[in-house]
C-alpha cells in the first residue's frame, strides 16, 4: 500500500457519513442466499407458528413474544415496538453497524465478492487499518507467549487469577521489552509502518519513532463484529501514566467504544440488563466468574454516545464501582445524562476497599449476583448516600435539598421528579410541598430564558399500529404484496387513501414494482429509505419501513384466499369510501350556498352530487 493512500486519508474521509455503495443485485443475492432465520435465531429463541417465527422482541422488554420472522419472505416485523425490516436492518438495529459493514460481513459468510462503487481510499484505509491492528493483536499475543521480556506480564496475569482462557478470549497479549519491538516486526510489509503511525501504534515527535506501547499488558478494544478498534496497556513498573489507550484514529474513539462489548451484547440482550465497570480486569474476571453481560469503559467516563451504544441492547444498566468517594462523585456527574435518557440506571457500590476484580474473587459470583438484583435507582441511590453524609439538623438538612435539588431539575419527566421527590420527601422528614417551591424556584433561577424541560431524546421512535389505519387501506396493500402485480393496480388508487402515510408507503410500492417486478418482496424493505434519515418530503424513513415490515408479516393470511378477488372487493371499498366522503363534504357545501342563495354553485353541486350517487350505485351493484 502506498503512502499515497494514507496521504489521501482526510480526502478519501471527508465524506465519511457516505456509505459505499453495493450493487442492488449483488444486496439481493446476499439476502437470497443467508436465512433471517437462523441469523435473527443467534440473538432470539424463535419457535415457529404457522408460516412465522415468534419470539421475544431484542430491542423491548416484553413478556409475552410479538416478535415474528418470515423465512420465505426474509423479514422480521416487531408488533409490539414496531421494529422491522430485513436481514440487514435487523443486523444494524442489533450491532449498532453501518449498512457497508453489515453487508460485507454477510457477503463474506454466503461467499459473495462484493464489487463497490465507493470511493476506493475510504474503503481501503479503513480495511488496512483493521488489518494493521489484527497484525499488532498477533504480535504483543506471541510476544506475552514467548518473549523473555514478557515474563512479569505472565507473572502479574497468574497472580491475578486470569485464566488462559480468558487471556485467550480477550486477545491479551505485551507490548515488547524495547522501544522498537514492535515497529521492526512492521518494517519488513510494505505500507504497515506508515499505517501504524496513523494509529498510534507507532509514535513519532521530533527524533526517530518508537512504539507506544512497551513494557505493558495489552487490552485489544474490539468492535461489536470483533475487529480491533485500539489498544490499551497497564504498565508492569512504575512508568507513568498507569495506562495508556491508543489516541483517536480512524477507528478508535473513545466516547464509543466500550471494552469487552463484542462478548456481552448477546447475554445483555438475554437478560435484558447490562453492567458497566471502570476497569478491563474487572469486565475480564466477571466475564470468567460466567458474568457475561458487563462492559468497561476505556479510561473514559461513560458519555452521550456510550448511552446511544448501551440502549441498543436494552434499558436497564446498572452501574458497578468501587467502594470509594470517587465512585459517589462519578454517579453524581452522570445524573444529567442519565435524566435525559429513556435509559433506567442502577447502582452498585461495593464495601470499602473493593474493585469488581477483588469482590467476585474473594466473595464469589452469586454474592455479587445478588447484589445486583438488589441494585438501587440511581437517584434514590444518591438521596440514600446523601442523608447519610448529612445529619438531621435543620442545617443538614438544607444542605442536603441545596445539593441534590439541582440534580433532580435535570429530569425532564414530570412524573420522574414528583417520584424521586416523594422519595426524599419520606427518607428526609422534609414537606413535600416545600421540596416542590424549591424545584420550581431552582428551575427558574437555573433557566431564565428558558420556558421547558430539556428534550427526552433527539431519537426516531417507531409508533406505528396497523390497527389504527383504515382497515381497507391496509388489506389492500397486504393483497399486492402476496400478489405483485396487483401492485400496479395501485397507480389509480392512491389518491383514494385517507391515512397519508399508507399514500407514501403505496407510492413506493408502486414505483418498486415497476421497476422490478420479478423482486423478492423483502427488497421493498431494504430499498424503503434504508440508510436514508428522511423519506418523501419529512416522513421518517424508519416509519415507512416499519409499515411495510408489519404489512409483510400480516400478508401472509391471505396466501389461501383469491388474492385477486379479494383485492377487487377491497378496491370498489375503497372507491365507495372516498366517494361518501366526497358527497358528505359536498353536500356540506350545499348547505352554505343554500344559505347563502348562490343559486349558480348550488346547481353545478347538484350536478356533481347526483354524479357520484350514480358512480356509487355502479360500484355496488358490479
């Protein structure tokens, strides 16, 4: 690889929200080829029922299964949340992936090359980066193996009780004895150095480069496929500083990145809950302790787009620290993050003197479970800690609302503050009534410009119910789903909807089927908006796609019926209902011009009334 390559980097990035653009035949090949089936099954226990598949939805907490999978029309439709779409979208909304990645990975397991229009140095310098740091993994992995240097590395890991398997599963490796171990071992491949350089591995200032990485453990920081991100490294001596993560690149940034995430995201989303510890050895021993939900942040407190990763996988995260003030100061710096979120936090502080590593080590993995299933809400957590820092004078006690009163302000929810208010209300001996003057007083001292709460989320959440969209409309678009080429009957009807985004949603349908009528019916999906933040002049993609998820899964109730006459019955439907419709407006209208003696316009209304009581009378007697 050239330097070129690396010199375009900012050029070839500088468009970088722009994914690469796959063939349309080579995406429906891909998802001909894969089963949604058993991709969706490596994340939900499906069972079938009838044409479908069931299970219990990975993106709500729900009891009772409303999560459905069609194998012969590869797509999945959620009737609870309403997530939906195909093989692809279930694999983003899964992982948190781009479009480009998910399909490459697919295309690789089904044996399809993918052949790109992208621009080939955004591509490619993301891939050598990957490979660069594959490269680096392998090498501090021998290096810990065999490297005479690495000695108290094997040391400091067996007298901290991790096993080979978990240095095994987790990629650990040493980062070398000397200056330039690692930067020699990349001299010889062409391309590498310079590409190491990018990454941090290799780091250069005013002299000759060196490694950064040298007399340390190494912690690969992976993607949620697995690939490796960065590097951090705890020093064996007393260099400083302790640890030391790989700097921002092109691939590592550590407001998103979270140690260990590749491992737990598929028993989080099982136990809907996932554990966030500050340190790699504390997620690697829970991890070998068979505590398999828990992530670690990379030497960074948990940020905005942690929270975006985290409820991917669910609402309910529970906070694991160590038993010291920092830990108390930690929470309290997260409250207003959290209080914005529709995320549901829990604490756990440990005893004094304990770390995640030392507790479940010493105590053992059930003592902690039990822990934290008795983990406390984050603010109540904070009220308790609060009251035992302050005594019960009157003087403790303002002290106390003075502190904690702000915090409260930050939940936007009216129903969270009145909550949490009760609750220190009842803990404290405080009047709730001046708990809630404080608030108010607080508030508007605190945002004078401002007249409302801070915003829930900036998210699009999918609200769509079939069952409140006229029940013709719908029937008639399932029907040219089982049958395309009813589809193309749709041209004439649609002005005839009542419900705006079923016209959209017709449209598309129409204009797919017109230009592939031979298609899988699970392209519509993929085609509907994806990788698009809006469709058809502001309706959210998202919404389109999830109706025409749900309209696919509910198809196939008619497969055993006359499709084409089913759709004609619902067609003269639909053309007597927007007729009444017109009629009842017009003859409305009629009333005013009787009123107002506009004998002109009464008679041309006339006319048009006794029209469409003919065109009605038709429709129900053909």
């Amino acid at each position: 690889m050239s330097r070129r390559l690396c010199a375009n980097r900012q050029k070839g990035l500088a468009g970088g929200s722009l994914a690469m653009r796959i063939a349309d035949e080579l995406i429906s090949e891909i998802r001909n080829r894969v089963s949604i089936v058993k991709i969706i099954g490596d994340y939900v226990t499906l069972r079938r029922s009838g044409r479908n598949w069931v299970g219990l939805c990975p993106f709500h907490n729900e009891k009772t299964p409303s999560f459905s999978v069609n194998d012969e029309r590869q797509t999945f439709h959620c009737f609870g949340c309403h997530e939906g779409g195909d093989v692809f979208a279930f694999l983003m909304k899964v992982q948190g992936r781009r479009f480009p990645d998910v399909a490459r990975e697919l295309a690789d397991q089904v044996g399809i090359q993918l052949e790109t229009d992208s621009r080939p140095a955004e591509v490619s310098f993301r891939e050598h980066c990957f490979r660069v740091n594959g490269l680096a993994q392998a090498f501090f992995a021998q290096q810990l193996r065999q490297s005479p240097h690495a000695q108290a590395a094997r040391a400091y890991l067996d007298e901290r009780g991790i096993s080979a398997d978990s240095v095994e599963r987790f990629g650990l490796g040493f980062g070398g004895g000397n200056w330039d171990d690692f930067l020699n071992h990349c001299r010889p491949q062409a391309g590498v150095l310079q590409i190491a350089m990018e990454l941090g591995l290799v780091v250069q200032n005013t002299g000759r480069p060196y490694d950064r990485f040298r007399r340390r453990v190494i912690f690969p920081i992976h993607d949620v496929g697995g690939k490796i991100l960065g590097f951090g490294g705890r020093v064996l001596g007393d260099e400083k500083p302790k640890y030391l993560n790989s700097p921002e690149s092109e691939l590592y940034h550590k407001q998103d990145v979270l140690f260990a995430r590749h491992l737990a995201q598929i028993a989080a989303r099982r136990e809907d809950r996932i554990i966030v510890v500050e340190g790699y050895m504390d997620a690697i021993m829970l991890h070998q302790h068979a505590l398999s939900n828990v992530v670690a942040t990379c030497g960074t407190a948990l940020s905005q787009r942690h929270l975006n990763v985290l409820q991917g996988y669910t609402k309910n995260i529970v906070l694991l620290f160590d038993g010291d003030t920092a830990g108390l100061r930690a929470i309290e710096r997260l409250v207003p993050l959290f209080a914005a979120s529709d995320l549901l936090p829990r604490v756990v502080v440990l005893p004094a003197g304990e770390d995640p590593d030392s507790f479940v080590k010493k105590e053992g993995s059930d003592r902690l479970r039990s822990m934290l299933e008795r983990a406390q809400p984050m603010f109540e957590f904070l009220i308790d800690r609060h009251l035992q820092r302050h005594d019960a004078t009157t003087v403790g006690k303002i002290d106390m609302v003075r502190k904690l009163v702000p915090m409260l302000r930050r939940f936007p929810r009216v129903l969270d503050r009145e909550i949490y208010l009760g609750y220190l209300a009842e803990k404290g001996g405080i009047d709730i009534r001046a708990l809630r003057a404080e608030l108010t007083i607080d508030y508007q001292h605190s945002t004078p410009h401002s007249g409302s709460a801070p915003p829930v989320g900036n998210g699009i959440r999918s609200t769509i119910q079939l069952e409140k969209f006229p029940v013709v409309e719908t029937h008639l678009l399932e029907l040219a789903l089982v049958e395309p080429k009813l589809a193309l009957g749709l041209g004439v009807l649609i002005d005839y909807f009542s419900e705006p985004l079923l016209k959209i949603v017709a449209t598309s349908m129409l204009d797919f089927f017109k230009k592939s009528p031979n298609a899988n019916v699970a392209e519509l999906v993929g085609r509907a908006g994806l990788g698009e933040p809006k469709a058809d002049g502001g309706t959210p993609a998202e919404q389109v796609r999830s109706v025409i998820s749900a309209l696919l899964i509910k198809s196939t109730r008619w497969e055993a019926l006359d499709v084409e006459k089913a759709f004609m019955d619902c067609r003269k439907q639909l053309l007597l209902g927007a007729l009444r419709r017109t009629q009842l407006e017009l003859t409305r209208e009629l009333g005013g011009l009787v009123a107002e003696q506009a004998e002109n316009n009464l008679k041309d209304r006339l006319v048009t009334i006794r029209a469409l009581m003919e065109q009605r009378r038709d429709l129900q007697t053909n």
